[in-house]
C-alpha cells in the first residue's frame, strides 16, 4: 500500500500543500497555502481535517507565518510570531493536536536568537513533528493490528485514515496494518453527516488501497450490529481528555450500541491526540454553521427557518473504550497519565 | 391546526391525488395518478410513503383499477381485480398497511354482483378505510396525548406525520394532541438518510403548524440523550408483528440509545399496522438502491464502484418499546394479541 501524502511543506514555493478534502471523491485537488489566512479558512472548511494532520498543518502553520513576518529585529519578529500561533491554534477549537503542532514549533524557535535561525528551527521542528505523526500511525498500526485476526468486519466512523494525517491513519492504519499482516478485513465506513467524510473519504482512501469497503448510513449500524455482522468498531479521536473522547459527532452512539452489543470498541489515537490536563467539560464541542445539515450537494433540505443543531463532535465516556490503540501499546482504561505524560515528553509534546 | 390531506381520491378526474413528497419542502406539488402503473411507481419512488398512507393509497389503487378495467363481464372483472390488486401490494414489501388498504377494499367488493356495483363498493370502502385511519391517527393522539405532560422534548425520527396518513398523523399525531391539549412540546427531528424525510417532512409539517421543531443529523440522537436533553422519544412504525416493530432505518438505534439512557421510547401507530399473523423474521426488509446513499443533492457522494447497504427499514424487538400508542389505546408489551385481533376484526381488518 502507498501511503497518500496528505499534507507537506513546499520549500520553493514557501507553502502548505494539501489535499483538498472538501472535494473528494469527485475531484483530487492540491491547495497550497502562501498566507496564514488562507490556511486558517481551509482548516475552517476542512480542507484539510482529522486531529492528526491539523497538528501537522499547525507546525507547517507557523513556519509560514515565520517566512511572511517582515520584522527583521528578533523580538519583535518574535511578538508577531506568537499572535500568528495564537491565530492558528484558535482555528477550530475541538481537536487537541492543532495546538499540539503549533506548541510543538513554537518550543522549537524559543531559542533561536535570531530571526533567520528561528525560521531555520521551525521548519526543522515541523518536519520533526510530522514525520512524528507518520511513525506514531504506523506504531499504533502495529498494535492495533495484534487485535485483528483472521476475517474482521471493522465498523468506523468519519475518516480517521491517511487523510486525517500526514499518512497511514490511525483507525485506518489498524486496518492496514492488519491487511499487511495477513487479516481479511471488510470495513463498514459510515458516511458520517452532514460532511460525509466516511462515505466520501474512507472509502476512496480504502478502495484506492484495494480493502473492501461498503458504505452505510450512520442509522444502521447499530442494526448492522444486532444482525451479528460487525466484529469491532474502531474510531479515531480528536482529543482525549482524563474522562472522555472527543470525535466526529455519532462517535457516542456507536460506542453505545457497541456496548448493548457486546462489540469491542476501540480509539485509535497517537499520543498527541492526549490531553492530560483535561476533563471533557472543560472543552469547546464546535457548533458548525446550519448550512452543513440544511443543504446537501446544492439542494434544500430543512425548510427555511427551521431550526438546526450541528455539532462537529461529541464526547465519549472512557467506560465505554473497550481500549485505546496508541503509539506505544494497546491501553485499557482507567488509563495511566503519569505512563502517558512520560512518554509525551519524551516525544518533546 | 389544520390538518394536511395527504392523500384523497379524487372522482371527477378519476384520480388517486397526493402531494409529491419527494418535492417538499421545495415544491408543493399535488400527483394525480390515472393509471395504477402510475400509482405503483408513485409508491417505489416514494412520492407517497408512510405506512398509514400508503393503506389509503393502496384502497384507493383498488378503486382506481376497478375504473381502468374494460372487462364488462362480472367474473372476468373480479380476477382482473385481483391481478391488479396483487400488483399494488406488491409495490413495496415491509409496510403491513398497504396489503391492509388493498385487502380491506377487496373483501368489500366480493360481495358485489356486478362490475357498477364492485365499482361502487370499492369508493365507498376506500373512503371508509380512509376516514377510519384519520378517526384512527386522532384516537391514538389522544391517547398519547396524556403521556405528555408541560414542556417535553420529543425526539422523533422520519416522518410519522400528517404526510405519512390520509391526516394528523400518528408520532406526531401524539405531539399534535399533546400541544391541543396544553402541553409545550419541543420536536428534535432527526433528518432521516438517506431520503431526508425527517429534515424535510417533519420540519415542514411542524412548522407549517407552529410547533418549535430542530433538526438534528440522525447520529447526535445519543449524544443529545446523554446531554439530558431528550425527554421522550416517539416513533410510527410500517409493520408490528408478534416481536419486532419495523420501521425506517434508525429506529432500532434511537430504541437502544434510549434504554441505555433510561428514556421512554413509544412507538405510535394504530392497529392497521399490526400484524397478528407474523413475526419479525418472515418480513422482507426492503433494500433500496445504492444511489440513494451515494448521491445527494446531483452529487456524488460515494466514490464509484463502492458497495453500499441501504437497508429501507429495521427491526426493533419489542423488549425495547416503552409502550405502543394505539387508536384503542397505550399498550404495554407483552401485547395481548387476542384483544388487538377483536378490535381489527370489529374496524373489519
């Protein structure tokens, strides 16, 4: 399997290149960002998405904004570089690893002295912190793939593939881990509304990788379930806190059902996506704009002036994760932070 | 309020006249249906659905055919009456109501000892099937009317309104009567993938009515449970047997996320839905086509070449429903199936 390379740094033409994601599966289109604003809309658009690779769009972010400052004095250009992280960071508020990038860089260029070194640091640390992202999916691949034996149906949710990070994916890489390892696994992507990032996403990522994909409403999986056809479920995440996962809206009912069930239900998850310092009330579940739910592909769905609720994510209780999949092992919970803390400094998150 | 007439027959034109609901909430448009070809490919296409609807128009079907029918000798009629009618129950296999409307008008003309008088009787039972429905739809709002009580959240999912009976409506009969009566009633609508129809009939019928509706992508449904704010959950149902309820697709994970979180989940429906003779696993499940998830809007949404399951309906056993809101009245499970029987028996079912 060639792994798709969702989003890089172009040295000679000074930007952040990735795959447009709001055009998929019609339409394979690179964007490259010369501005942090252009950038930042297409972190809001979700251009570019999944926990993963906003934390590596984050790092690539401030190497931008680190090559379009125009002060030539260190401290200044240092001030200025501080307001552009914070600019980046608040894009989207739900996902710990955007911050985690941007944090990751902005601890790389503390030190320079000067403002050319510090553009010179930021481009190395982001290139760290990717490549990072790249070997933590193909860990956590490993790991996960021990749970996965012989045929498989795994049930997912959104995209938590290659498209949701430099490359690989999480939930995805599981699955492509065990493909390599010999497993046959069927996946059920669920087209996951309003955006239909399962339905448009992972199955382009799992049909261009050669693994059987059949797509399903969100509604039927819990039927699907009850009819004995998925073995486990596996999701990615976009932040975990002490208590609670934060993904993809319909996250949490899927991890209910998996319960009533009696189906393992797995967080694929690099250490990045961890925030120690957390409980799930402490965080910002993004409402989006009406538009996503009332609209679909040009054409009216809710009448006007109908009310709508969309929200991009929501929270799973730990007590409901059969295990999270990470980079350094499988983990049941109640999970050990000061294990977790450990290992995130020594990744220098 | 005032009732919607979703379906009626019209004897001047000789036409079975409904409202288009693949059109709303676009277009109001009224089909007048002057052939039971049209009739027939009306119902696969869902310009007219709903299990109570879908009697009427299957009575009405009868009476359209004993009109098209150039036979003038009585017993050649009958038994191209009964081709016939065999062809419009077979229009869509999961929906108990359709067979009802149809059967219920062919034991009226069996009697008949000519072709005026099949003609005659046939008008004369579809009318009195369709006014017993919407006599039926206001009994069982009553009925469920008195399990609402002050501000309630109802969680409902496609449409079991006005649009889905000749009138009123049966889920949201109940919240109809409920808010006649007095009571405050908030909908949460989950919008119902793939074909919309909570997004985009019940938003329309509830606010063309003035009761406060939000609608919701049909995977937030736990997570608003879990936020406490879902207070009860109402469904229709196309077909009760003697151990499952079935229903659109979702229904059985709105059942399960309800129980985990300790919320009522009745099912509305009146006994033209029951189905005495059988159980769930004699049903056919209707399985839709593949581009009805895969598109959306003139988009595409699922790349080409990927399978798709697009189950119409699904199964919910009866150990999961709170109670079924009948026109004889609330009916805890176990069902006592000799007092369902009496009672269709006495509406001539």
């Amino acid at each position: 399997m060639k792994a798709v390379e969702t989003i890089s740094w172009d040295d000679d033409e000074g930007a952040v290149t990735f795959i447009d994601q709001t055009q998929l599966p019609g339409h394979y289109r690179l964007v490259r960002c010369r501005s942090v604003d252009r950038l930042i809309s297409g972190i809001r658009r979700l251009e570019v998405r999944g926990a993963p690779a906003l934390g590596v769009a984050g790092a690539y972010g401030v190497v931008l904004a680190s090559r379009k400052i125009k002060e030539k004095e260190h401290s200044r250009f240092m001030r200025a570089l501080w307001v552009e992280a914070a600019r980046i960071r608040g894009a989207r508020p739900t996902a710990v690893n955007l911050s985690t990038g941007v944090d990751f860089v902005m601890r790389a260029v503390e030190d320079a002295h000067s403002v050319s070194a510090a553009r010179a640091d930021s481009l190395h640390a982001a290139r760290l912190f990717a490549s990072a992202d790249a070997r933590a999916c193909r860990e956590l691949g490993t790991h996960g793939a021990s749970l996965i034996r012989g045929r498989t149906a795994v049930l997912t949710h959104c995209n938590a593939g290659a498209l949701a990070c430099s490359e690989w994916g999480t939930a995805l890489g599981v699955v492509r881990s065990a493909v390599e390892a010999g497993a046959e696994v069927q996946v059920f992507a669920c087209e996951t509304r309003p955006l239909l990032q399962g339905a448009r996403l992972t199955a382009w990522e799992l049909q261009r990788d050669g693994i059987p994909v059949t797509v399903i409403p969100d509604s039927s999986a819990a039927f699907l379930m009850k009819r004995g056809e998925v073995d486990i479920v596996i999701v990615g995440a976009d932040r975990i806190t002490t208590d609670a996962v934060f993904n993809k809206i319909g996250t949490y009912m899927h991890a209910v059902s998996a319960r009533f069930h009696g189906i393992p239900f797995y967080v694929a998850a690099p250490l990045s996506t961890f925030d120690p310092g957390r409980s799930g009330g402490d965080v910002t579940i993004e409402e989006r704009d009406r538009k996503e739910v009332a609209s679909c592909g040009g054409a009216v769905t809710v009448p006007e002036g109908v009310d709508v609720r969309n929200y991009a994510f929501d929270l799973t209780p730990h007590e409901l994760v059969t295990a999270f999949i990470t980079d350094i092992g499988v983990i049941e919970p109640p999970v050990d932070w000061e294990k977790i803390e450990t290992a995130r400094r020594a990744g220098g998150m």
